[in-house]
C-alpha cells in the first residue's frame, strides 16, 4: 500500500463515520422541511409584530447575549449596586434604548401604545446618536444564573449584525430564535413520525398546530432562553421515541446524550425531564440487550450519561473556578423570593398549582381554579406581561375545544390499545418526565411567589410541546378513517385562524 493510500485512509474513516447522520436528513420528509420553514415565518412574523422588549424578560436575557458577546464572559450575577454603577444590570446602550422605548410603560399597562409621535421620534432618534457603550458589568438579573449555550448562540447571532445599532441587533437576534421554534417543529414532525409511521397526515398536523400556536410565538418571536429549552425538550423526545422503537444502539446513545447535554445547557428547567430520561435510557438498554447483549447495551447507556452529563459538569466547574458565578449550578443571584420554605408549604404549592384547590390549604391563588386560570387561559393565549390577551368569549369556549381535542386522543388511543400497549413502558417514562417538571416549575413557583413576585405562566409547560402535538395528531383518529382527515383539516383551520387571531390582538394591542 503507497503512503498516499495510508495518508487518505483516516479522511475516508471520517467521512464514512458521518455519512448515517447525512442520510438520517436526507430521509427527512419534504414536508418536514415545509413545516420547519411555516414554524420559522411565523415565528418571524411575530418578532416583527412584538415591540422591543415586549417579550417575557427579554430585557435580561439580551442583557446576558450582549455582555457575552461583549466581553467573552458570563455574567457574574453580583448584586446591583446602589451608586454610579445602579443600573448595571443593562450596558448604557440597552438602557438607553429601554428607556427611550418605552419599554417599562408599554409593558406595565394598556394605555401606551407601541407608535410615536413625531415629537417622540425625534427624541430617540437624537438619543440614539448619542455614543454608549454597549458593555455592561455583569450584574445580577433573573437569567444570570442560567446556563450559557442560548446566549452564546444569540452572542453569534449579535455578532454577525452588519450594524452596531441595537435595536438591528436585537431584530437578527430574534430571528435567531424564530430558527429554533422551525427546528423545534421538525423534532415534533419526526417525533409523530416515529410513534405513527403509517399516518403520514397526522405528522404535519401534530407539527404544525405548534408552529401556529400563539403563546408559543409570542416567545419564539424574542429573545428568551425558552425558544432553545423547547427546541430541546422536543428533540429529546424524537430521540428517546427511535431509541425505543428501532433500539439504543451507538449512534442512538450518542445522540440522546447530545440532546440532553443541550438541555442542560439551556435552561435549569430542564433538570426536571431528567429522571424520565435517565429511565427511558436504562429501558431502552434493557430491551437492546437481547440484540446487542449485556455488555454493549450498558457501554451504550454509560456512554448516553457520560455525553450527556461532561458538558455540564465542565461548565459547573468553570462556574465555581474561572467565572466566580457563585456555585456549581447557579450564577450569583440570579431571582427573586425566599431562600427556604418548609416542606409542607412547598407541597401545598405544588398542589395548588396545578389542582383545585383544597380547604385545609393556604390560599396560595385567588380566583377560578389554577387549572383554568394559569394553564387552559394561558395556553389560549395571555401576551405580552400577561397584560392582554383574547376577548372573553374566546377563553370561555375554546376551553371545550381543549378538552374535546384531549378526549379525541384519548378516545383513540384506546381505539388502538395493543399499539399503545407496545409503547406503555416509554409513556410510564414520559409520564416521570411531566412529573418531574412539574415538581421543577412547583418549586421554582414557591420561592418566588412567598418572595411576592409574579410566577405563574402557562409557557413553563411548554417543554411539553411534543405532548401537545401528540394529542392534536391523534384526536382525528378517534372519528372512523373515512372522517378523520376531514376533522384533521378542521383543526388545522382551527389553529391557523388561532394564531391569526393572536396577532390581530397584537397589533391592535401596540398600534391600534
């Protein structure tokens, strides 16, 4: 063999070891690739529509983009200061643009409007040539203590701005984000493709009622760290459904780690899908080891962790060592609320949260349930600082049509109950992962709540999404096969005009 031979070998071992990932995008469906690009527009539009600063906390999280892209750091989360230095929570260029904006008294009520006057204009115009830095100090805000990997995409997506200007900064950046909620569509098209690879209508369907979903746009539309915390969340979920189904081999294992390392990287939110995970992986090993045998089918799961978990432990460290961020997982501050809570109140809380409220408990929310008020009315749709939102009509009937699309589901799982049977170990580790969610955003909630600060919002459930599309995917199949693509079209219509309607209210909201 010529040295010429010996010296291409190890080029042509690299290729060949990425040719399966090529031809897993490859075999994607045309119409996979239609609903990532209607989820990416969308999601567009709505950034168009939205006002800077108009979405939750976006203020922050550009506040955290912009001093990593600045500065090649992470914000240390140190406590603002009362001096020269009080409002260090922004660089002097953002807090020049939120101020002249509007930003806090649009956001704060409904009587500002998002268009200036001619008197206005020429005021920020002239205020915007005014040179400031765009270095800020690092300060602590609510997202400084979250992990850095949405940020450091959004630092990229700064950087790349042809203009210094921050408000066309802000513009690509949320873009940026738009891509996310597209790939998020996708992952959620693949992942009804693999529970129901014969129902080639039902894939788009699931995929495009949360690419036309509001609430959901109202973030993929800004600058938030949810938009990648979604797009993991249901990745997650397309990966552990072909893990379960085709078998945890080694490209599965490494590619469930590699979600997950995303995850974790995202958001701290994603800590609560984590025990449902590491479950599905032990099944997926488990059921792989007739196949593969014992001994590869536990180096596959061990290699899954390790992917999973190095990423994290490595910015952990980086944490306590090189960026003096104050701990192991948290970043300075970073939130509002109490420190400690008693167990009992942390439990009662939960409870509260999510079910009607008891007699015996402390009355944590005032009002209808929590049930209706946080998550069937915030689903529908509640923008902005939760300040506006639908007409009243349009929450009092559109919670029947909720719950008639989540009985059709489940009407039609049952319909199909040996296919469901196939998939019952998977769904005891997605129900593990829902739980532990739920307990996540539970005890985030009480910190914040007995801290007297705003918490409840229906967009942290929204790593669910998958679940979501699940159910509007399958609800037709409850009707004989005859009518269910006709129901399944009358969804479709039903989600578009949704999602219309939501931005007519925006608009009306900001410029009418």
């Amino acid at each position: 063999m010529s040295a010429v031979q010996l010296k291409a070998r190890p080029a042509l071992r690299l290729r060949l070891s990425w040719q399966p990932w090529i031809r897993t995008l490859r075999r994607v469906p045309r119409a996979g690739w239609i609903c990532f690009l209607i989820g990416l527009i969308n999601a567009g539009v709505w950034s168009v529509v939205l006002p800077p600063f108009q979405v939750p906390d976006e203020s922050m999280h550009l506040s955290y983009a912009q001093y990593l892209a600045e500065t090649g750091k992470l914000p240390s989360g140190k406590p603002t200061t009362t001096g020269a230095d009080a409002n260090g929570q922004f660089s002097p260029q953002e807090n020049n643009v939120v101020n002249y904006t509007f930003a806090w008294s649009l956001s704060g009520g409904l009587d500002t409007r998002g268009v200036f006057t001619p008197a206005q204009q020429k005021t920020f115009e002239r205020q915007m040539r005014v040179p400031a830095s765009p270095v800020g100090y690092g300060y602590s805000t609510d997202q400084t203590n979250q992990p850095p990997l949405y940020y450091a995409y959004e630092a990229l997506a700064y950087w790349l701005t042809p203009s210094s200007n921050l408000l066309a900064r802000l513009a690509v950046m949320r873009l940026a984000s738009a891509a996310l909620l597209g790939a998020t569509v996708l992952a959620i098209f693949l992942f009804l493709r693999e529970l129901m690879p014969r129902s080639r209508w039902v894939w788009p369907l699931g995929a495009l009622a949360v690419a036309f979903q509001p609430q959901v746009n109202s973030i993929a539309g800004g600058v938030n760290a949810d938009n990648l915390l979604y797009f993991a969340s249901a990745a997650t979920f397309l990966a552990l459904a072909r893990g379960y189904r085709r078998g945890l081999t080694t490209r599965r294992a490494i590619a469930i780690g590699v979600v997950v390392a995303i995850g974790l990287l995202s958001k701290l939110t994603y800590w609560g899908l984590t025990p449902g995970i590491g479950l599905a992986v032990l099944l997926m090993a488990y059921r792989s080891r007739g196949e593969y045998g014992y001994r590869r089918a536990a180096k596959n799961a061990i290699l899954c962790g390790s992917i999973a978990a190095t990423p994290f432990v490595v910015y952990g460290l980086l944490n306590m060592t090189v960026w003096d961020r104050g701990g192991f997982l948290a970043g300075g501050l970073g939130g509002t609320g109490v420190s400690t809570v008693p167990l009992i109140e942390t439990l009662e809380y939960i409870w509260d949260f999510y079910l009607p409220h008891l007699w015996f408990m402390h009355y944590q929310f005032p009002g209808e349930t929590n049930a209706h008020t946080i998550w069937v009315n915030g689903f529908i749709g509640l923008f902005g600082a939760e300040q506006y939102g639908f007409p009243l009509w349009v929450y009092k009937y559109g919670q029947y049509l909720i719950y008639a699309v989540f009985w059709l589901a489940v009407i039609a799982g049952l319909r199909r109950w040996k296919r469901l049977l196939e998939w019952a170990p998977l769904a005891a580790c997605v129900l593990v992962m829902a739980a532990g969610l739920v307990y996540e955003i539970g005890t985030a909630g009480v910190h914040n709540v007995l801290g007297h600060a705003q918490f409840e919002q229906a967009r942290y459930m929204f790593p669910l999404l998958a679940l979501y599309g699940l159910m509007v995917g399958l609800a037709p199949k409850a009707l004989p096969r005859r009518w269910a693509p006709v129901l399944g079209a009358a969804l479709l219509m039903i989600v578009m005009a949704h999602n219309f309607f939501g931005l007519t209210v925006t608009i009306s909201r900001y410029y009418g």
